[in-house]
C-alpha cells in the first residue's frame, strides 16, 4: 500500500517528500513532476513566475532540453505542519556551450491538504566547474 505523504509533516513524512520530489526531479520527466503539484499551482523559479500544471511541464521541458546530464540532490532544511524547505545543488551541462556547471538554491514549498504542492518558491546561482569537478554522476 502507497503511504500518502499529506500535512502535517513531521521528520520522517518530511524527508520522505523531499526524497520522492529528488527522484521526480532526476526522472526528467516533465509529465511525472507535474503531478506532484496542483492544478493551479503557482511557482516562482528564479525570474520566472507561471501557474499550473500545463505551465510547469512547458517549463521543464524547455529546461532540460538545455541542462543537459542533470543530476540532482535534495537536502531537508525544515518543515511545519505543510511547508517544506530545501536546499539543493544539481550539475548539468549547457546544451549550447558544452560548459558544465552546478547550481545551488534553496526552495519552499507550501501543500495542500491533499499532499499536492501549490506554492514553490525557487531561487539559485550557478558556478562555472570544469567536468573532472563534478559531484553528481
């Protein structure tokens, strides 16, 4: 039987979402990630601010046909009864350069009573690093 991962959090379901959005995020799969958010989910991805499930697959598939061999880690920041932050780092190469790179962030993610994320609020830098320095592969 699934466990449903729905508010409140403690560390345990806490870890357990965080862990479950890493693997979504790794399958990029833009179809799969965006069922974990709701139908008018809202998000904010560094600059970029958009609504919905339709606007989230758009997003990512538009971002990983760019950030190429993307690999991902996730880390538990805190929780409460149904918000969630992380910390964050991915490598990724650009598909027009061919240069490498890993991205630090923090995000915060609020649930709806259902489990389903409907606020992400996302913000990152990224660093120029040589292959040989990559931590995820």
């Amino acid at each position: 039987m699934k466990e449903v991962l729905s508010p409140p959090f403690n560390i345990e379901t806490a870890k357990q979402k965080v862990q479950l959005a890493e693997d979504a995020w790794n399958s990029k799969n833009p179809e799969r990630v965006s069922m974990a958010y709701t139908i008018d989910s809202k998000w904010r991805n560094r600059d970029k601010f958009f609504v919905g499930r339709a606007a989230i697959v758009e997003f990512l598939t538009d971002k990983w046909n760019k950030e190429l061999h993307y690999k991902l880690k996730k880390y538990l920041w805190s929780f409460t009864e149904n918000r969630i932050s992380v910390r964050f780092e991915y490598e990724w190469q650009d598909a027009t350069s061919g240069q490498w790179k890993r991205t630090h962030g923090n995000e915060h993610w609020e649930f709806d009573k259902e489990g389903l994320m409907q606020l992400r609020d996302m913000s990152a830098n990224d660093i120029n690093i040589n292959e040989n320095e990559r931590k995820f592969k």
